[in-house]
C-alpha cells in the first residue's frame, strides 16, 4: 500500500474516530441540557406563581380568587407559532399548576381532576414541605419515556410583615409534559448530524488534498532518485521548505560527491588510456631524430611529432568541453530558434569540407522553431554534420529533413556512407570510442557523447542508426542516419 493511500486511511480512522466521539457526546448532551433548560423555566414560573397567590392561600378563599380563574383560562388557550423552525399548534397550553396546602391535599388544580387528593407523598410536594428543592419526573404511561412529566415545585409563604417567622402556608408546582421539548431536541440532534457531516467531508477532502501534496512531493523525489539510477541528465525537483525538501538536498548532495569521485576515477582511466597512443608516437619519432637521417625523413617525423601533439591539444579541449557539459545540469542560455535557419548555419560553417569532397546536400525542413541553447544546438549538429561529411564517399549525397511527433521535432541526417559495423552499434556514443573513417583520421571519439549531452539537456534524444535497401531481395546498407529529437514550440 502506498504511503499516501496509508496516511490518508489513518488520518481518516483518527478523524472518523474523533468525530464519533464528539459526535455522540454533543448528541447524548442535547437532551440533558433541553431538559436542563426547562426545569430552570419552570423553577422561574412556579416561584413567581408562589408569590403572587400567597395571600389567596392564606385566607384560603382560591373559589372566587381572579388570579386562580386566569390560570385556569390560561391553560385553556390556543397557539399557532413558530419557534426556532419548530411549528407550536396546540388547542390547549401543555402547562399544569396544581397547589397543595400544608399538609399536601391538592387544593387547587389547572386540570381540575385531582382537588381534594393527597399528594403529600409526591417528591415535589414532599421535599418542598421539608425545606428542600422539590421537583420529579413522572411517567404518564410506564412503558413510554416520552409520556414523561417534568414536575417543580415552590413554596408558599406567608407575605407578613409583622416581623414574625414567615410560615409554609402550601406548595405551588408547575408540570410541563417532556415530549413538548422532543421537536427541538430532534431538530438540534439533526442540526448537529447534519453540519457533523459536511464538517467530516471537508475534513475528508482536506485529507486527501494533503495526501496528495505529500505523494506528490514523494512521487517527484521518487522519479528524480530513479533517473538518477539510470544516469540520466535531471534536475532536483522543488519539494517545498520542508522535511521532504531536507530530504531531496541531501539526496542531490551525496548525488554530486558520488558522482563527482566516480566521474573523476573513470575520466582519468580514459584519459590515460587515449594519451598512451600519441605519446608513444611522440617519444618514438623524438628518439629517431636523435639518429642522422635524410632531411626528408627528419621533416616526417618532426611533423609527425607536431600532428601527435595537435592530436592531444585536441583531445583535451573536447574532453574538458565534454567534462563542462557533463556537469551542466540545466540550460543556462535558452531562446527561440529557428530550426531552417540553425541547420543553414551549420552547412555554412562545414562548406569547405563539403566542396573539397563535392558532397550534395539536400535540405527538406518545415517552418518550425525550438527552445534552447543556440550555441550548444549549432555545436551538437556541426559534430553529426563533420562525421557525415567524414564517412561519406567523394561526390556523395548528404539528406537533412525533419518530421513532427508530440510536441517534438526528430531531425534526420543522412549520408551515403558505409554505414555502423554491427560490433559498433552498442558502443557508438561512448567517450573515446571511434571507427576508422575513409580519410584514414583518428577521431577523438567525444563528438558524438557530446551531441547526447546536449540532447539530453534539451529533454531530447539522439540515436544512430543505419539506412537500408532492398537489393535482389536483400537489405543492403546504403549509409548512417543521425537522428535528433527535440521538444519544439
């Protein structure tokens, strides 16, 4: 399983858990605090409701007490309103008050269904009797808890102000049935399920935007760790100024040193390999001319000494031109160029060469432009151009002609040469390595690593590959074709 896909799984169990959990005590806690809430009311309303029929209760006249007759018309009113999104439609107010005297006997009841019975033994009215908070809850139908009746009680007392001890003259409570509070806990349960949810998907997207963001920084220090390991020509990606980024500088740090020792050993093994061949030319003409000899024959190996030496000036400036490029990670100079125009100026630069050997070129391009290094590109097709004028015969054919695919341009070189040996195939863009040419000059076998070079810094590709015929029912070689293929605009 990747990384990404794990990060997200545990972050979504630890948030799925997280949010379970508040979810269920928010949901388990709205009921509570609704019930909470009410009782509060009702200790609010059954301690006014005391006070205001204390002196009815005292001369114990409640048949013909106004206050007493409102109550009751009170419970009977209706109501149409709207309260919180909640819609309130009842033909009678869901408010009980009942008012027991001293010794609990109910002596008054909004319902009027229980004057006259004892409720002394009711908690409400046992406790308040006491001194103490009276309030229950009781079920109207045992099997049902939402016929459940929430009951508060208060005291009353007696209002003199004759500097006596005031006296318990009864108990007031108030009821209100729990199910009228059922819609609003609904609602907010369903509220809190509701924005619980969308909190969850947002929180869910944000999961997967971060996991995204974090496989992708891998996926890119993954690609760049794998191109490395096939030795291809890549920058380090932007990780961001993060761990992952820490991580990215170290890689293309100990990148540079490996690569910095390895290169060194390898290019100070070839070196020395190719310089072996001219000083050893060099030190054989040089003790020869230590012997008397014909001046003919001086002159040979004095210029013999000279071309050796030209051999390894030549030599070392490809190879530190190579070694630079080598090091170069990205463009340093890019600009539009056209692409006619480029191959112009490089015939231009060989048509010495070209009329010495009277080769024919032919040049068939489309009007396109490309996004680079102009001095690298000339150089790169100037070095497939020199090698196709070196291995083509006198009066030879040259093609260059060039054919668009995805957003790049493949720009064909063709000669009329012997064509690649079979054993060469493998070994042609490797540093040092050269084939004997028709001129019988030894190349410095770093033109064509340099023109893979620049290919590769151009997000191209060179390839090498031999041109056939069909003779009498055989593929013959006619000669090589240099193909270059870069991005174009």
């Amino acid at each position: 399983m990747k990384i990404g896909l794990r990060i997200l799984l545990g972050y979504f169990l630890i948030l799925g858990l997280a949010a379970w959990f508040v979810l269920n005590v928010f949901v388990m806690e709205v009921r509570p605090g609704v019930r909470a809430t009410l009782e509060d009311t009702l200790i609010d309303t059954a301690q006014l409701l005391a006070r205001l029929v204390a002196e009815d209760v005292k001369h114990g006249d409640l048949a013909h007490t106004e206050l007493l007759k409102r109550l009751e018309n009170y419970a009977q009113r209706s109501i149409d309103v709207k309260l919180s999104g909640v819609q309130k439609t009842k033909s009678q107010l869901d408010y009980r008050i009942y008012i027991t005297d001293d010794k609990g006997i109910v002596i008054f009841d909004s319902d009027q269904k229980d004057v006259g019975k004892d409720y002394s033994r009711w908690n409400d009215v046992y406790l308040t009797l006491r001194g103490q908070y009276g309030a229950r809850s009781t079920r109207v139908d045992p099997n049902d808890d939402e016929s459940t009746v929430m009951h508060v009680a208060a005291p009353i007392m007696d209002n003199n102000n004759d500097g006596k001890p005031r006296r318990l003259l009864g108990v007031l409570t108030v009821a209100k049935p729990i199910s009228t509070i059922k819609p609003f806990v609904e609602r907010s349960q369903k509220k809190i399920l509701q924005r619980s949810f969308w909190i969850l998907m947002a929180s869910l997207l944000i999961g997967i935007g971060f996991s995204w963001w974090l496989s992708r920084s891998l996926k890119r220090l993954q690609d760049y760790a794998k191109a490395v390991s096939v030795d291809a020509k890549t920058t380090l990606p932007k990780l961001g100024n993060n761990e992952i980024g820490e991580l990215g500088l170290a890689l293309e740090s100990m990148r540079a040193k490996l690569e910095g020792k390895e290169y060194v050993e390898t290019l100070m093994h070839t070196l020395t390999h190719e310089l072996k061949s001219p000083i050893a030319a060099i030190q054989g003409s040089a003790e020869l001319l230590k012997e008397d000899m014909p001046a003919a024959d001086r002159q040979r190996f004095l210029s013999n000494i000279i071309e050796q030496n030209q051999r390894q000036k030549q030599l070392i400036d490809r190879l530190l031109q190579l070694v630079r490029l080598e090091k170069q990670q990205r463009l340093e100079q890019v600009e539009n160029i056209a692409l006619p125009q480029l191959v112009t100026t490089v015939i231009d630069d060989f048509q010495t060469s070209i009329k010495r050997k009277d080769i024919r070129v032919e040049i068939n391009l489309p009007d396109i432009h490309l996004r680079g290094d102009y001095l690298l590109l000339r150089q790169a097709l100037g070095n497939l151009l020199e090698n196709a004028i070196a291995f083509t015969s006198q009066h030879g054919l040259i093609r260059l002609h060039a054919s668009v695919e995805e957003g790049y341009v493949r720009l064909y070189l063709d000669d009329s040469g012997s064509g690649i040996p079979d054993y060469a195939e493998e070994k042609i863009f490797e540093r040092f390595y050269s084939l004997p040419r028709p001129d019988a000059a030894k190349s410095t076998g770093l033109g064509l690593p340099f023109v893979k070079e620049v290919a590769s810094l151009h997000s191209g590709s060179v390839q090498l590959v031999n041109l056939k015929k069909v003779v009498d029912g055989n593929d013959v070689v006619v000669g090589a074709s240099a193909q270059l293929r870069l991005p174009c605009i």
